[in-house]
C-alpha cells in the first residue's frame, strides 16, 4: 500500500510536458536549446531540474516549481521564460532573434568621437537592461530584445540624450548619437546664516531625458550641479546633520544654458 501512496504522491508532483522550440519568426525548429526548471530558496532562483533538449520532447515537470526557461546554443536568440502554471500538456516554445543596434557617439558641436556609456533597455513585461562602454573611436554595437527600446547616453561633462527605437527579430540598425555639453546650475542659498558644514544637494531626475542622480557639497552656501541633461527635469534636495533630506526646489525642462538660482534654507536647518 505504502508504495502505491508513494508513486501516486510523486505522480502528482510531476506534470507531464511535450515541448517544442521553434524560431518566432520562421517557425521552423531551433535545436539544441538548453532547457532549466527554475524554483525559489531563500529569495534565489535555484535549479531543480536542467537538461539540454536536441528535439521535441516529453519531460515530467515539477509542478513545485516557478519558470521553465529555454537558452539556444547559437547566441543569436534571447532566453524564453515559461510560468510553470502557464504550461499545457503541449507546450510551443517560440524563440526570439535578438536584435542589433550599432552607431556613433560623438560631440554635437566638435563632432568628435567620445567614449560613453550606452544602455538599452528592452521588454514589455520583463525589463532587460544591457550596458556597454563605446570605444575610443565612438563607436558601440549592443543585442538586445526586439521591440520598442529606450536607448541612453552618457558621459562625464555632457548632457545625458534618451532615444526611443522600435526594432524588429534580427533587425541590424544604425543609430549615432549627438551630445550636447552638460548643463551646470549654481544655486545660492540666501540669508546671513551659513548651511552646516557637511550639507549637500541631490537633483534627482523626475522626467527624462534625466535619468542620472546628480550630487553637490554645499560650501559657503553655494553649491555646483554639473553634467545635467538639456530638457531634463529634477527635484532639488537638501540634507545636512540637522535636516533630513528636504525638497527645495525642482528644475523643469532644463534650457542648454548654464543657470544660476537662489534657495532659501530649509527650516529645520534654521532651528
């Protein structure tokens, strides 16, 4: 009796599943493809189960498990996800291409090449996010998951520039970016009294194309916001070891010009 309670107990652990990989766009069979039965201990993605896959298969999934997820051997496709509740009896696993984006960064008024940081950041649901340095020459060449995608780039002494590039599986496309200089704001806190030593200022991007958290000391009530993105906005926060951090001001749609403002001392640092 007990090991028919037993057989029954793992049969119902176990759901059985036929799988097939194809390529989303061709529908043809994509093969080998690396298949991981993922579940969660200690607030970490585990492996409870892993196999490589060379054809349509039948294989017993635990049902306590979270995602099944499926890696092509050819570099050339993103990973596909599979909620263990979502799979079918038959389940059609459909592999995506990545897409390629490549270009030049340079200065908007020299137009030579600068070495900056490019992000890209794809997925409806699931947000991939992807870096890379450009190189000497400029240039940078990054895959990444089709669909509409929100390019960023940066670099010290220049404003940061946010593109937005629909791509479709396997698209190759060309996208060169200008950076215009950095904006600089100095602000001025008014009154005779002075910010305690040590206070500080935070802009914190609230609208892009900011998306880079800028910070300032404060020394003789003057202090020097560099590098902010033209057409950006942020929220001006002050902190000391008298005030908490306190919003004072915010910078809407940021002009390319150097600014200069004036503040008053937040309250709980006149006390």
């Amino acid at each position: 009796m007990w090991p028919l309670r037993i057989a029954l107990a793992v049969f119902e652990l176990l759901q059985p599943v036929r799988f097939s990989v194809i390529d989303a766009a061709s529908m043809a069979p994509e093969y080998p493809v690396g298949m991981a039965v993922l579940g969660v201990s200690g607030g970490h993605e585990v492996v409870l189960q892993g196999r490589q896959l060379s054809g349509d298969e039948t294989i017993a999934i635990l049902r306590t498990a979270k995602i099944v997820r499926f890696t092509a051997a050819t570099p050339d496709y993103a990973t596909a996800g599979i909620p263990v509740n979502a799979l079918l009896p038959e389940t059609m696993v459909r592999l995506v291409r990545f897409a390629e984006l490549s270009g030049i960064v340079r200065d908007e008024v020299s137009k030579l090449p600068i070495r900056a940081r490019v992000q890209v950041i794809s997925g409806d649901r699931l947000l991939k996010i992807r870096n890379i340095m450009a190189g000497d020459d400029g240039q940078f060449r990054i895959k990444c998951e089709p669909g509409n995608v929100q390019v960023s780039v940066w670099a010290p002494s220049y404003s940061q520039v946010l593109k937005r590039v629909a791509l479709s599986p396997g698209e190759m496309a060309d996208l060169d970016i200008s950076l215009p200089s950095g904006v600089t704001l100095r602000g001025t806190f008014t009154g005779l009294r002075p910010a305690s030593i040590g206070a500080s200022i935070e802009a914190r991007p609230s609208a892009p194309p900011a998306m880079i958290v800028v910070h300032s000391s404060v020394r003789n009530n003057q202090f020097d916001l560099k590098d902010l993105s033209v057409g950006g906005s942020y929220t001006l926060r002050f902190s000391s070891s008298k005030c908490p951090p306190t919003v004072i001001g915010n910078l809407k749609q940021i002009a390319a010009a150097n600014q200069v403002a004036t503040f008053d001392l937040p309250a709980c640092e006149l006390r």
